[in-house]
C-alpha cells in the first residue's frame, strides 16, 4: 500500500539522564511497550515502527509485537534516525516522530498531528503545544517554549521565557508537546541538511526547520503527556501507573 503514515518512535539506549530509559519497567511493562500501545490506537496510522540503536531494544519490541528496525548509532537527533527507517520504506509518504519516552501520549494527539501534515499544502511539518498553567513551568529549561503565528504556524521554539514579558497580561505561555508530523519530503530535506546556529545554541532540532524557512503548523491541545527525561519524571509515572491498578 502505497502513501501510508507511520508512526516511527525512535528509541535510544544511551539516555544522558536515565540510560536505557525505553527497557525501564512500570506496571510490569517497559516504558517502549507504554509508548507502542498508545501509538497503535491511533486510527488515522497505517503502522508503527520502533527504531532503535540497541539490539535489546528491538529485541523486546518484537516480544511484545511490534515493528521494529536498528539504525545507526551515529545520529544526533530522534529525526535522524526515524529517517534511516523512513528511507528504506518508498511507500510511507507521512511520519510521524513519536518520542519513546511519552507513554501518556493521548491516541487523538497522534491524529491530530498526522491531520495537520496531510490536510495543508502549506506545511512541512506538525506539532502541538499547550498552555502552561503554572508559572515556575514557563521559567524551566527543560519545558520548551513555542510562539506561534495567527494562523498557527511556529515562529519560535526556546528553552527560554518566550514572549518575554515587558508588559503583562498580553499574551498565553505555551508549551512545546515533542510530536512532529512530516511529510516524506520534508523529514529528508530537513535531516539531510547541517544543523544550524539557532539548533546548536538551544539544543532543539526544530529550530533547524524554522532556520532553513520550512514551515511547522501548531496545534494547541488541552492534555500534556508526561515525558520521561528525569527521575522524577518515572516516579511520578509509576504514581499514575500505580493509582489506576
């Protein structure tokens, strides 16, 4: 079948905070599997497909049956090696980027995604956002920042208080959701490409696209997963986990 839209959730062991995060178990599954499950309810995906540098990794994604590939070790980002994968398969014309460290995304934030990709000409890729409702969340590095324009295209992502506030009470904080959405040419224009000034300075990949001129429809959404880059983060897992047994 040709034209499909895969979800593609790249995988990494060597994890700088939690070294191989994807394998760690709560609720007696690996974090890959939480992530994997969600994946495959999206209904506007024809597939989904795990991609990882570790063969214990790919080894418990067949386990538990998914699809899964090894890539390369060498690569710098989650886009690089979702497109080694995207290459070897000519019929997938839509991916979707799904971090392996999200296992509360919701199935109609995927859709959401791939909707945006392949209903506007105009879009190279897609995102979400939400609002930030606690102020210490706008201020913290580690929740990325997104400006957007009035019909919904990014402006600027940042680690950064953005827009900063020379006077209050004019604009909405809003928080970077790290799902993408591409359209095969794009994912390949954008990877094949060096990483720009902007990219390298705040360590966001996205920044990349925005400097290249390529263009990223926003979407805000109500619900922000958990995304599990510190401890604190997989407790606070295994919590919502443990609260719902």
């Amino acid at each position: 079948m040709d034209n499909q839209t895969a979800v593609i959730i790249p995988a990494r062991y060597g994890s700088s905070r939690l070294k191989g995060k994807p394998l760690i178990e709560v609720g007696g599954k690996p974090i890959i599997q939480w992530v994997f499950e969600k994946a495959v309810q999206a209904n506007l995906a024809d597939r989904v497909i795990i991609a990882t540098d570790n063969q214990k990794i790919c080894d418990t994604a067949l386990m538990f049956g998914a699809e899964a590939e090894m890539t390369l070790e060498t690569h710098s980002s989650g886009s690089d090696r979702i497109a080694e994968v995207a290459l070897r398969h000519p019929e997938i014309a839509y991916i979707v980027n799904l971090q392996g460290d999200e296992p509360m995304i919701d199935p109609e934030n995927i859709d959401r995604v791939i909707q945006l990709v392949k209903e506007y000409d105009t879009v190279d890729i897609s995102t979400l956002v939400t609002e930030i409702k606690n102020p210490k969340d706008v201020e913290n590095p580690n929740l990325v920042k997104c400006v957007f324009d009035n019909n919904g295209y990014a402006l600027y992502f940042s680690r950064s208080k953005i827009p900063f506030e020379r006077n209050t009470g004019h604009s909405k904080f809003y928080g970077h959701i790290g799902i993408y959405g591409y359209k095969r040419k794009a994912l390949f224009k954008m990877t094949q490409a060096n990483q720009t000034p902007l990219e390298l300075t705040e360590s966001l990949e996205q920044l990349r696209a925005l400097q290249m001129g390529m263009k990223i429809k926003v979407a805000p959404v109500e619900n922000k997963p958990i995304g599990i880059d510190t401890i604190d983060d997989l407790n606070n897992f295994k919590s919502q986990v443990l609260a719902k047994i």
